[in-house]
C-alpha cells in the first residue's frame, strides 16, 4: 500500500505522530533528517512496524505522499538561536520531490515567522511550485508529553495555522483523522506563538518555583506542604514543583536577536533554571559538610540522570552539569538509572553502580536527580547515608528536600 504521509524526522516529535497516524491507519514513511532520540519503547516501535510503518531515507518517497510533516529537532545552537539546520535539510530534500496539492506541515519548535519567511522560500524554490497556489503550507506546534500514558494523541487538541484558509483547511483534514479536535489559528504566525507561547510558560513557571525553593530552604519553610497546600486553589493556580534544572528538547525562547525583540521574563527564566545544578552542588557540599564531610573524596551517588522521568532521553539533562561540578570538587561520582546503561560526561566515563542499595549504602551522598517509577524512596531513605532529593518524592522526614 502506497504512503499517504510522510513524517521527516523521526525523533522526540516525529516518532510520536507517525506512530499516532499509524494508528488511526493512515498508510506511514518516517524519513530521518539526522541522529535520532526517540521516545518510544521497543515494543511501541514493533507495533508500528506490525501496522505498515516504513523508515527509509530515500527521497524519492517523499514525492508520493498527500501529506508532508516536517518534525526535525530544532536545538539551541552557538549564537543561543534555534539552530535550524535540520529543518533546512529537511525542506530542501522535500522540496526536490513535491507535487502539487501536497499538504506540507512544520511542527519543530520554531520562532514566529519561520513557516513564511524561512520554509516556505526554500520549498518553493525549490520545487518551482507556489505555496497557497500549487500546495498547501501550515504549522502545528508539536504537543508530545514524552512517558504520560494518560496523554493521548486523540485526546490532545492540535492548533491549526495555514498560510492561506484553503491551506488552514488541508491541514485541518489530516490532523482531524488524528486528533477529536482541531483549533484553528489565523495564520502560521499565531500557530507558531502558541508554541512559544507554551513553551515559555513552562520555563516560567519552573523558575519560579525553583527560586521559591531558594527561598523556602533560606527561611526554614517547607516548599513541598506549601505546594500541597497551595494546589487546593480551584482557580488562577497550577502545581508546578521544582527540580535540579530544566531539560527537553523545547528550549525556552526569548526572541533575542529578532529585530532587537527579547521577552524578558523568559530571560531572567533561562538564569534561575540555568542556576539550578550549582545550588543542587551547593546544597550538596553543605550537606556533607555538616556530616563532618568534604566534597574532596566524597562517595555520591546520582540516582536518575535522565531529563525526565522514566525515559532513556538525556537531552538537555541537568544530571550532567551536576556531575561536572562534583568532579571538580573532588568528589567520586557514580550513577544508577535503570533506563541509562552506560554514561559519560565530556568522554569520561561515570561508574554505574550495578547493585542500588548496596550502592546507596555505600556512598557519602546520595541525590535524587529524577524520580522513576522503579525507585524505592522509602527504602532507599532506609539505605542511604546521607540522602538529598530534588524531586520531593521521598516522605516527609526521609531527606533533606531540595
């Protein structure tokens, strides 16, 4: 059976919706644009196989589909930018082969704008085709939530912007064989600031409560009851908890750099959550200085180096910076994380500690970087000798809490 979509880049954004169209048995090509980092198990990768899915990286596939959707990371690069390399490569091969009446579709994290004054110039020339005229062009900001079962691609509304209504349409048409809804933006520009829009929010939010954090250990005050407490309001409140740092494959957006544009609160966000690992080695150092410990020589142990919980993804992970710090301090660092089974940080290999509470009662230190479902909290407080957890998950009295 012919494709009747490709998916181009088949990593955190692209492997969830072919597997989401797979599903709804829309015949499926996954097209890579580079070294990928999906979030699915084995087996979901299996079931997609079972359905008709096909990886190729010829482009001449590409030429055969109704529907492109262009889902290449878009990582913070040198300048601070989104580096948007791949989603060029991706649009220059697609452009080679487009036919008329194709849907084209861009769902990597992008700044407003981007859909017209930066993909749709490079498809059309391209392709010798005009997009509105020839084939239709939109944006859908990518709304995957890595690991949440509950989550639902069905279940999950997608925001809709096409350059022209006809394009809006189109677009619309496919996503509505995904999803129960479809929200229509006015344009590709709207679209694209609700990503951003959602994006920052988060960052946002995670920094205030991490300066909250800060703040509440300065004053003697339990961060984590004041968040129970806080979450009963039935209005203008939503939980978020604090952590080591920020990780993903969405990276805030300030706009620096656009016309001299810079949102300044997601700015002063970037600093908290980018100040978040030192604190967590600041604490750490305290901790064990307070046992009559140095850092020089401690034995710590990470537990949980991934960004999020139970998943295999070390994008972005503040794990990494932790570990870096220690090591300068002096400190012997090794890691347990069930999902990780080798790690490294700037090519040097981290000892993974194969026995977890042998481990844990064996090291100075013991922290809580990430929280997964595997972990013991009660018993690991039991075992360790000196346990700090940055998630809250351990009960109150167990651990020192972040």
């Amino acid at each position: 059976m012919p494709a009747d979509l490709a998916v181009i880049g088949l990593g955190p954004f692209g492997l969830p919706l072919a597997q989401a169209a797979v599903a709804a048995g829309i015949p499926t090509i996954g097209f890579p644009t580079g070294p990928e980092a999906g979030s699915l198990s084995p087996a979901e990768v299996r079931r997609m196989l079972s359905g008709g899915f096909r990886q190729t990286t010829a482009a001449a596939e590409l030429g055969r589909v109704r529907t492109a959707v262009i889902c290449a990371p878009t990582p913070r690069g040198a300048d601070g930018g989104l580096d948007l390399g791949q989603v060029e490569t991706a649009a220059r091969t697609l452009a080679g082969r487009l036919r008329p009446h194709t849907t084209v579709i861009l769902e990597s994290p992008v700044n407003p704008g981007t859909t017209e004054d930066f993909l749709r110039p490079l498809l059309e020339e391209g392709s010798g085709l005009r997009a509105g005229r020839d084939f239709h062009l939109a944006y859908s900001p990518s709304r995957v939530d890595p690991g949440n079962r509950d989550i639902t691609p069905a279940g999950t509304p997608k925001v809709i912007g096409g350059l022209t209504p006809a394009c809006t349409e189109s677009a619309a048409a496919f996503y509505g064989r995904i999803t129960d809804k479809v929200v229509r933006a006015r344009g590709t520009r709207e679209a694209e600031a609700v990503q951003l829009l959602e994006t920052n929010y988060r960052h946002v939010n995670i920094a205030l409560v991490n300066e909250m954090a800060v703040l509440c250990h300065d004053l003697g005050v339990d961060l984590w009851d004041v968040i129970r407490c806080a979450e009963t309001k039935p209005f203008g409140f939503q939980a978020f908890r604090p952590g080591p740092g920020v990780g993903g494959h969405t990276v805030p957006q300030d706009l620096t750099g656009q016309a001299g544009r810079a949102l300044r609160m997601v700015e002063l966000a970037q600093q908290v959550n980018s100040r978040m690992p030192h604190y967590v080695v600041q604490r750490a150092a305290q901790l064990l200085n307070e046992h009559g410990k140095s850092a020089r020589g401690a034995r710590v142990l990470l537990l949980g180096i991934t960004y999020k919980a139970d998943l295999a993804d070390l994008q972005g992970t503040p794990a990494r910076e932790i570990a870096l710090r220690l090591m300068e301090l002096g400190a012997s660092v090794s890691y347990h994380d069930p999902h990780v089974p080798a790690w490294n940080v700037l090519d040097r290999p981290i000892p993974r500690a194969d026995s977890l509470y042998e481990a844990a009662a064996d090291a100075d230190l013991t922290i809580l970087l990430q929280h997964h479902r595997t972990y013991d909290m009660q018993g690991l407080s039991v075992k360790a000798q000196l346990l700090l957890d940055t998630r809250g998950a351990t009960p109150t009295g167990a651990a020192h809490r972040l």
